[in-house]
C-alpha cells in the first residue's frame, strides 16, 4: 500500500503536553503547551512556542521567564482547561484547584500538584508567523520526593505521564520497548536490567497493597 501526500503541517506525534507558568502575584497564568522539547544539554536549556494572541506570551515576554510543569493522568483534566480558557477571563490556578508553588530561582510560581518543574530564563525570543519561540535556560528543576529511588534515580514512569497526539491525550502506560543503547546491548547486561524490571515491578505493587 502507497503513502499519501499531504501539505505542510505539524504532524510530528506524539508531544508532551505540559502545563507552563508564569508571572507573580499580582499577574499569574498557566498555559497548556504542545510545542516545547530540549534544545542543548550543556548548559541545558528548552523551549516553549507560544501563539502572540495568548494571555501567557505578554507576560513571559515582559518577565523574562516561566516554569515548565510536566502533567500526568491526574492532571490532565486541569491541562487541557488551561489550553482551552485565557488567563485574560479566570484565575486557572484557583478554577482548577492548583497550588501555586514559589520558585526558588525563578519569580514565577510553579505548580506543586505537578511531579517536575522546570524552572526557566529565557534567553532568546525567535519571532515566528502564528508563533514565538522562547529558547529559556533551564535554572533549577524541583521533582516529588515520592519518585525518587533508592538509587536517587528519577523514577517518571512511575508518575502516570501522558503526551498529546493529533488532539487527544494518552496514558503512557505501555511496557517500555527498550532501554537507550538496547540495540547494541550484551546478554549479561539484559539479563540485569529484566531482573532490576522485575523487582521495579515487585516494589510498585508493594508499595500500592501499602495504601
């Protein structure tokens, strides 16, 4: 069967579906943001693009930074609430029941019902046709407690993430098909990652029959 050719569009699927902040007390908002990804590891820095018309993108432009907070299946009513309504008509903080958390390098508040946030600088404004792009240094990064291992490894797939894809949200739920390098991976190497898998997944139930 043949491919069919389309025109030009957004049809990398699928993204992360993160909800940003930004702003202070006194002028505050949090928008839902699809485009957004690494751009450098050292330093390391993000990127989010933001449509000129949006509530969010003045207030990023005039303060100069913004918190990237990762969503989850808990949180995914409240992300796309923050994507549909304009921080111009309602405070989505107190409409969704989120808590505004101080930054601790940044002014802007993050979202403490959130398991990561990334606090950012920007450091660039790249001007685009319907959007702007604003290339942030990432300052400071807060992660819960509760996903963090014995190891002191970040453990995210235990944090119920989704991603968007062409207009609908998804559980990542899945069991991973591999581990970076897998390809070229040796058998005794294998052998120990399925048995750290194994009590990952003992642990997980442990700890669910402990509530």
């Amino acid at each position: 069967m043949g491919k069919i050719n389309f025109k030009p569009g957004t049809m990398l699927n699928p993204v992360p579906a993160v909800m940003v902040s930004c702003g202070n007390e006194e002028k505050h908002d949090i928008i839902t943001v699809a485009w957004t990804g690494i751009v450098n590891s050292e330093p390391p820095m993000t990127y989010v693009s933001v449509r000129k018309e949006r509530f969010s993108h003045g207030i990023i432009k005039e303060n100069g930074e913004f918190t990237i907070n990762i969503t989850t299946e808990d949180l995914a009513f409240a992300t796309d609430f923050c994507g549909v309504r304009s921080g111009r008509d309602v405070d989505k903080f107190k409409e969704m029941k989120l808590t505004p958390q101080p930054g601790e390098k940044v002014a802007c508040p993050s979202i403490k019902e959130s398991p990561v946030n990334l606090e950012c600088k920007v450091r660039e404004i790249h001007e685009y046709g319907s959007h702007d792009m604003f290339v942030a240094d990432i300052v400071n990064v807060r992660v819960d407690e509760k996903l963090m291992d014995e190891k002191g490894r970040i453990r995210l797939d235990l944090a119920g993430l989704v991603a968007y894809n062409h207009g609908e949200y998804f559980a990542l739920k899945r069991t991973p098909l591999g581990k970076f390098g897998y390809s070229v991976m040796k058998a005794k190497t294998k052998k120990r990652i399925a048995g750290e898998r194994r009590q990952n997944a003992r642990n997980k139930k442990n700890r669910k029959n402990k509530r």
